[in-house]
C-alpha cells in the first residue's frame, strides 16, 4: 500500500513544511516577490494578505479596494490590494498573484502577548483553493499542486 506522500508525489504535488506555534497556529516559510517572510496558514481566511507596513519590504505596489476586512476580533477594516506578484512555498510557485493589504497589528499583538513571534502576513483559501491543497496535520505538511 503507497503512502499519502507517495501518491500525492506521483500527482504532481508539491511539499511544504509547516510549524505549530504556541497558539496552534500553522506556521510556513514563503517567499513574495522574492523576499522571504513568515506567514499563518489560515484556511478560514478567503485571502491571503499581508500588513500595511510589509508593502515596502515586499515591493508591492498597493491599488484601492472596495472591500473591508473581517477577522477574528474585527470587523469593517480598510483594505488595499496588490496585483500581479510572485508567491513561493517551498518548491510551489504562483505567479500573477494578488493579495489583500491590511493592517494585522492585532494578529501580531495577540501572538507577541502569547510569547509567539509576529509574521508577515496569512496564507488563506485562495491559495489552497488554487492549489488544490491538502493537510496533513500529524506530519506537518501542506501539499499544493
């Protein structure tokens, strides 16, 4: 009997490592537009996104939005968007990329108040809707196609 990393190798799917934070958050190593950053894998968030003041180090250019932001603990948040970027995990690449820009003071807040490191953005559905994803949460491993 093949294993699951056996058949989803054969599929074409690609491999990415995870971490478990002190708060169970998913914790993944990406690279935006080149540059390295630590981001939450969030899959009850519709979009992947970074914090205002990541727009500089990620070299986007941030365009106007109609949409607001929700989360946990906020609602009605002013958002930006930026287009046409470059998005890696591990050896998955999407090129085209768009992301939402908001401010994530509060996720940061939370995790430093836990004694957890902040990150530079969240990696939400879209990604894994694209990516046909799978988790396997016992071995900490995100596979995308």
């Amino acid at each position: 009997m093949k294993t699951l990393p056996d058949l989803l190798k054969k599929e074409n799917y690609k491999r990415i490592k995870f971490k478990v934070s002190k708060t169970q958050h998913l914790l993944l190593k990406a690279s935006l537009n080149g540059i390295k950053g630590n981001f939450i894998l969030d899959t009850g968030a519709s979009n992947s996104c970074v914090g205002f003041e990541c727009i500089e180090l990620f070299q986007l250019t941030a365009g106007k939005s109609k949409t607001k932001a929700a989360g946990a603990g906020a609602t009605g948040m002013f958002t930006q968007i930026a287009k046409n970027n470059t998005l890696q995990l591990s050896t998955w690449k999407k090129n085209n990329f768009h992301l939402v820009i908001f401010d994530l003071s509060h996720v940061n807040e939370a995790l430093i108040q836990h004694k957890a490191k902040p990150v530079h953005g969240i990696i939400g559905a879209d990604i894994l809707l694209e990516g046909k994803g799978i988790i396997d949460y016992f071995n900490h491993y995100l596979y995308l196609k």
